[in-house]
C-alpha cells in the first residue's frame, strides 16, 4: 500500500538568502541548466540551521560564517514535481564564494527579480521568491 499524504502536508525546504552589495541574491545552476535558490529539503529531526549548513556544502562546498536566527522569507509553493513546498529563506554569509562544482551546483551567479523574470529555466520557488523579494528586499521593514 502507498503512503498516504495528508492534504495539508508541505516539504520543508530550508533556503539560504544570500545577497551581495547590490542587493541581488545567489541563485546555483544545477547540471540541468535550471537555477535554484541555495539550500534543501529539511532532513527529519534537522534543525533549519544545520541543515542550511549541510545543504550548502553539499551543493558548493562552502563554508557558512552566520545564519539568522529567524527567517528573513517564507512562501509556499508547488514544485516542478507537483509537490507543495514550504520554504523558509534564511539570511546567510559564507566565508568566501570560491564554490566548487557539484552536479547540484555548476555555476552560482547574483539575481535581480528582474534578472530572474529574463531567465528561462528557474525553478517555480525561484520566480516566486523573486516575485517576493522584489516587495520585500532585504532591510526593508514590515
């Protein structure tokens, strides 16, 4: 017997906010050639910040200096796999940005909202973040 999802169950994916001085945030192409917001699903039992910390170096070898202590963002979204996705974007530095390629990660590059609204192949939760974002960049006040 497959398992049986309630309706009301959402993934939790843990999303690093990285932005540079211009207020752009990094995106990492996967070898698929779509860009993707840095970070993962949320391993059982995984606080969001270890798991920010796992994420990042599994996806570009970097090291993680500082994480916010609370979420910056949080969307839902239904993903390129038709599932549903909570996303919780946290604020993060990283020691250097001298990544090295995985198949999770070949190239990283600084977006603007609109920079993303050009891009063709950006996963679902990336356009609605950019669509975020662009309401709500970083600093601004609620």
């Amino acid at each position: 017997m497959a398992n049986q999802i309630p309706d009301c169950f959402y993934r939790v994916s843990v999303k690093a906010l990285i932005c540079d001085k211009q207020n752009r945030f990094l995106l990492v192409k996967e070898d698929n050639g779509f860009w993707e917001l840095p970070g993962g699903g949320l391993d059982f039992g995984e606080s969001p910040r270890d798991g920010l910390k796992r994420e990042i170096w599994e996806e570009m070898k970097l090291n993680v200096t500082s994480i916010s202590a609370q979420p910056s963002h949080f969307f839902t979204i239904k993903n390129h796999n038709n599932i549903f996705i909570a996303n919780a974007m946290y604020e993060v530095q990283l020691e250097s940005l001298s990544f090295q390629p995985t198949s999770e990660c070949v190239e990283i590059r600084f977006f603007s909202s609109a920079d993303v609204y050009k891009e063709l192949k950006v996963y679902p939760n990336v356009l609605a973040f950019a669509k975020l974002f662009e309401k709500e960049p970083l600093g601004s006040s609620s």
